[in-house]
C-alpha cells in the first residue's frame, strides 16, 4: 500500500508541470533535492535456527567414571579403569592403557594408530569421555560404569599375568587424571565416596554425614 500511495503522489506532482520547458528554464536544486526513499525491510520467510550449544563442564566439578574397555577377539582382552575423570580423560588416553597390556607379535609396543577404540559399535576419535557421552546426561552424573570396545589392527597378544596383583600393578603404572592430595582436593573425589556410601548403606542422609566426616578429618589432619 505505501508504494501504491508513493505512486499515486508522483503522478500528481507530474500532471501539475506543463508538458514542454521553456528554453530559460532552469531548475531551483533546493526544490529538487529530497531524501532516498526507503521501502520498509521485509521479514525473513524462515527463521534461523537456534544453535546448538554443547554442554561446558566447569573447572573443579568434573565427575568420575568407571570405565571398560573390553576385546573380544584377537587379542581377547578386559579391564576396568576406576574412577577416570570426564572431562580429563582422552580416547588417547583409553589406547594408552590398552597398549600397556598387549604387545604385537615381536613383542613390540603397538602403535597408537592402530589401536581403536568404539562406543556402540562406532569408532571414535580426539575426543573426552564427556564428549563422547554429551547426549547421555545420566552417564555426566558420574559414579556410572561405560563400556568401549576396542579393536587392533593387525592383531594383537596380551602381555599381563591375568593375575588381580598384575592388573593392580598395570593400573597403578600409569593414573588417568590428578592423584593423591590433588585427588583429594577435588569435589569429584568426595562426590564418588558418597556415592559408593549410598550404594552400600542404602542410606542417602547417612552417606552424606559421613562424606562430611571424612572430608572434616581430612581437612583437620592437613
């Protein structure tokens, strides 16, 4: 309607100038000068979609999880890691913890590259445990366990014992994540006891008493 209207106005002011100029005429610039018209902005048909935002975990409150990595074949091969950040745990840091546990057929070490690590049947890559579980925040809760396949290429031989002291003893060899008093410090520490306290006492308030003792002793004894 306002370019109609617009229309409408210009051809009026045309009908009122005579058809011919004269020779002398001359045209006052004052007069014919008037600003751009501007046709108002039309709205977009579709909307932009919202972006996705993946999820932060702030520092200091990452969770913990146990994590299985597990062979079925060539070589037949499992293991526990407990207690492994999420946020600070790599997928090179699950292929470091197979490679110390199998060895190729010249008893060498296995390249990284052909270590792969799959979470339901897929292959994943340069990613954190919390990437890779972004969509289950049940599984961010922490105090869960999660199962990855592993799969090497070119075949494989386990080097461990079989024994529990062997596999205390691989564990302990390389620690995923900060330890001891660092450890210690951490809110992901005391989240895992109190959530190892429920589970045994069955007893929400009590688990958090005693998560509250043992913090306070700790912190005492410092």
């Amino acid at each position: 309607m306002a370019e109609l209207a617009f229309i409408k106005s210009f051809l009026s002011s045309l009908d009122s100038r005579p058809i011919k100029l004269p020779e002398d005429y001359v045209l006052d610039p004052e007069a014919s000068v008037r600003g751009p018209y501007l046709l108002p902005r039309l709205q977009s048909p579709h909307p932009e979609m919202p972006k996705k935002v993946k999820p932060t975990i702030a520092p200091g409150s990452s969770k913990s999880i146990t994590v299985r990595l597990k062979s079925a074949r060539n070589p037949p091969l499992e293991f526990t890691l407990p207690s492994a950040p999420l946020s600070t745990t790599s997928v090179n840091d699950l292929k470091d913890a197979v490679r110390e546990r199998v060895a190729d057929a010249q008893d060498k070490e296995v390249a990284l590259d052909k270590i792969k690590i799959l979470y339901k049947r897929k292959p994943v890559t340069g990613k954190s445990i919390a990437e890779i579980l972004s969509d289950e925040p049940a599984m961010l809760a922490g105090g869960k366990e999660v199962e990855f396949g592993v799969m090497i290429m070119g075949g494989a031989k386990v080097v461990e014992t079989g024994t529990e002291t062997a596999k205390a003893s691989s564990t302990s060899k390389r620690a995923l994540g900060p330890s001891g008093e660092v450890l210690l410090e951490t809110d992901a520490f005391w989240d895992d006891l109190e959530g190892y306290l429920q589970q045994r006492l069955k007893d929400v308030e009590e688990a958090k008493r005693l998560r509250a003792l043992f913090k306070g002793a700790w912190a005492a004894s410092r």
